[in-house]
C-alpha cells in the first residue's frame, strides 16, 4: 500500500465513524444563532470545524489573510467569498496572500478586485522537486502563484519596514497530513513580512493547518477554519505538536 492507498484508506476509516467524531465536536460548532465559539483554542489559535461560508462572515477582524483554498470544479465560488469577506475583516493596509492554480488566476483576479480589495503583486512557490509536464498546457511547471491583494493600500508601504521576495522555494513538501499540504517556510515568510507579532492570520481553508504551523512559529495569533473533520484533527495535532516544538504549551 503507497502513501496516497493509506491516507485514502485513513480518511475511509474516518468518515466511517464520521457521525461519533463529529458528535465530540458538534456540541461547539455554533449554530448560526449562538455566539461563535472556536471548536478547539489554545494559546490565541481559534480553530473552527465547519463551512467556512457560515464561519467566516461571524469573524468580525483579523490582521492578516494567508490561505490556499479549493479551485477545483465545484468551488467557483470561492474567490468572490473569500474577496467579500477579507476585504470586510481586514484592516486598511491589512494584506490577502492567496495560493492560486495557474488557470485560476483570471477569475481570481476579477473577482478579488471586484470585492473592492487592491491588486498589489504577484508572487509564487517556487517548486523545489522537477515538476511534470502541465497536461494540456504543454508547459513544465515551475512554481505555484500567490496573489497579494491589500486592502487600500499597503501597511508600512511607505516607510518601506519590510521587503519580501516574492519567489521563495518552498522547503522539501512533506504531505503526510494532507494530500495539498503545502511546505511551512513558504508561509513563514509572508506571515513574517505582513504581520508583526500578537497579530492575527486568519485562513478560512486551513486544510492540515500548515498556515497555523507557521503563525505559532512567528507568534502570531491564529484563526483556522476546514470543514474537513478528518483534516480537522491532523490541524489539532499539528497545533499540540508545535506548541511542544517551541516549548510553549
Ligand atoms: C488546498 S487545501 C489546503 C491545504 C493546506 N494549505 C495544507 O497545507 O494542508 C483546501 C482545504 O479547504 C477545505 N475546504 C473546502 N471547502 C471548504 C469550506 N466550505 N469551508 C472550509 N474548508 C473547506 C478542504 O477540505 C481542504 O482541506
């Protein structure tokens, strides 16, 4: 059995039990008329297990938006959420840096700017593995992109704090908690750039929580949702994990 066979033959497993192991969360899912109330929290890192699509609107702040969502059929709608939702909860000079399929990128960019956020770069993963062929395409992948959208402007812009690069190699990808799993330094580095320590990150699509990883090593606060309670639980984990790594928890 490959490594894809048993993270496949896992998730089964899980979903089999799915009724009893959502139960030990659902007491604390709020519904849409309580007060929101994280799933699971430690330490400032408020993690929510549900649709993002009900979550997210109750969020009412975060300093800074990273996140790697779905693009795949079925999702179209999420860069219009996710334009309309950041743009309301992040403050003027607050950054949105989202990972984005190379075909994605025009209705991502048409939607991100309609929601009233700014276009302010793009930036990508560089692939640190030879990368296949992009079917189709008839082109060798090099990296992946991100998109930075700032709302109004961008925090310290002037007085030029701090300068990221905007192709960084993402470290060797280890995807033993998820099949998207995305290398942590990657985000460690916007996290560092565009935020400042006790500072809120939020990611609405937070899969193995790679991006709550990273904000617990640059001490950010953190706010994670995935509707996934399979992957749900590897982000509590990885949470637990890296709070011992760093001798905080
Ligand atoms: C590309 S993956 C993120 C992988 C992540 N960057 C990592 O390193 O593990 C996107 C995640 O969004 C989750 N997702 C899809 N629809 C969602 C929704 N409506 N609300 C919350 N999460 C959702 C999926 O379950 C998946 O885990």
């Amino acid at each position: 059995m490959d490594e894809a066979d048993r993270r496949l033959a896992n998730l089964l497993e899980s979903l089999e039990d799915t009724d009893t192991y959502i139960s030990d969360y659902r007491g604390q899912v709020s519904n849409p008329s309580d007060p929101l109330k994280p799933t699971w929290s430690c330490n400032g890192i408020d993690l929510y297990l549900g649709d993002s699509r009900e979550i997210l609107p109750r969020i009412e702040y975060a300093d800074f938006c990273i996140t790697d969502p779905p693009y795949i059929p079925g999702f179209e709608w999420v860069w219009e959420f996710l334009g309309r939702n950041i743009k309301r909860i992040l403050p003027v000079g607050g950054s949105l840096v989202t990972l984005c399929g190379h075909v994605h990128i025009p209705e991502a960019l048409d939607n991100l700017r309609n929601s009233g956020l700014r276009y302010w770069w793009i930036a990508g993963m560089r692939h640190t593995i030879e990368h296949k062929l992009v079917i189709g395409k008839y082109v060798v992948a090099q990296f992946k992109p991100a998109l930075w959208f700032v709302n109004e402007t961008r925090k310290g812009a002037n007085s030029g704090t701090k300068t990221p690069f905007d192709m960084v190699p993402g470290t060797k990808n280890d995807k033993s908690r998820h099949k998207w799993q995305q290398p942590t330094n990657w985000f460690e580095h916007w996290i560092d750039n565009l935020s400042e320590e006790g500072e809120i990150v939020i990611d609405p699509f937070m899969g193995s929580g790679t991006t709550g990883v990273a904000a617990i090593k640059k001490r950010r606060r953190f706010i994670g949702i995935e509707i996934n309670p399979y992957d749900f639980d590897q982000c509590v984990e990885r949470m637990k994990d890296t709070f011992e790594e760093i001798g905080n928890g």
